[in-house]
C-alpha cells in the first residue's frame, strides 16, 4: 500500500474549498470526470486550480491537434521533466490515440528521432528543442509552421507550455502516480 502523500494538501472534495470558489472544483470535475493528480493541489488555490482547468479543457480536448499529435506532444514534456505522473497518466493515453511504439521508445531512451514519421520528428524536435535549449531555430519552427498551419503551431507551442506547468507542479508538489501505475 502506497502511503506516499503530496507535500501540499491534495484537495479530492468541494466542500475542501471556500463555498464562493467551489464552482472551479465543479468545472474540473466535469470536464475531466474527476478531480485528481495536479488540479488536487492547485486546487490549494482555487482560482489557480481553476483557470489552469479552463485552459487544459481546450488543450486536451479541443485544440486542433489530433489525439495522437497531442499525446505524443504530451509525453515528449512528461519526458523532457521526468515527470513520472505525467507519463504513466498519459502513456496509455497515447497508445489509445495510436502513437507508435517506435516513437514512444525514442521520447523514452531520448534518442534520435531519425526512425519517427514527419509528424512524429517535427511534435519530438519541436517539443525537445523548446524545453532544452528554451528556443526553437527559425528552421525548425518554419517546418513546424508550414506543416500544423498557424493554429496548429500555436496550439503545439501552448500543449508544450500547458503540460510543461503540469510537470512542474506535480515535480514540485511530489504528486505522484498509483502504485503500479
């Protein structure tokens, strides 16, 4: 039995929070089905815990990436901050959407990304060369650019972003995975 607990409180019942801010804990709840993993802390500031909510909502379910393209974006991040949650959470996620083996084994060992598709290339050097170096060269970002459209970069760089915040509050809260996850 895991008896691990987050170094903050990890807030799983609205009634946790001040009446006038329980509307975030519902938002998050109902998008999600559930309130868990990082918004447990953030929740510890409710409006914090909400607006970040309202953000993933369009993030994970409504950007214009595909399933695929975002999970892959995902766990390129969960990778780049060891951020064990993050990774178990979204491991099956990414199968389901369809992300490769292959490509799922290259974010994990941190290898070239020579064997990947160019979708898969661009989401993994795009995502890599943004949280490593903390730019992305003009080349790099014009194929990005020309190939996910002007939206779409825009909601590749803000996936990145938004799962970069998320790595870091679970990394700094200690949040981690189910036992066995």
């Amino acid at each position: 039995m895991d008896d691990h607990v987050p170094r903050v409180s990890a807030i799983t019942n609205r009634e946790e929070i001040p009446e006038g801010h329980r509307h975030n804990f519902d938002l998050i709840e109902e998008s999600r089905g559930q309130v868990s993993g990082p918004f447990t802390v953030l929740l510890n500031s409710p409006e914090v815990g909400g607006r970040v909510g309202h953000l993933g909502t369009y993030i994970r379910f409504e950007s214009q990436l595909s399933g695929q393209e975002r999970e892959l974006a995902i766990l390129t991040t969960a990778r780049e901050f060891d951020c064990a949650y993050e990774w178990a959470v979204h491991e099956p996620l990414a199968r389901e959407a369809g992300v490769r083996d292959e490509a799922l084994k290259v974010v994990t060992d941190r290898r070239s990304v020579d064997a990947l598709t160019e979708t898969e290339a661009i989401i993994v050097r795009y995502g890599r060369a943004l949280l490593r170096d903390h730019e992305v060269p003009e080349a790099l970002f014009r194929t990005a650019k020309d190939y996910f459209g002007v939206q779409g970069i825009t909601d590749l760089t803000a996936t990145i972003g938004y799962y970069s915040l998320l790595a870091c509050v679970l990394n700094a809260f200690d949040v981690t995975p189910d036992e066995g996850t």
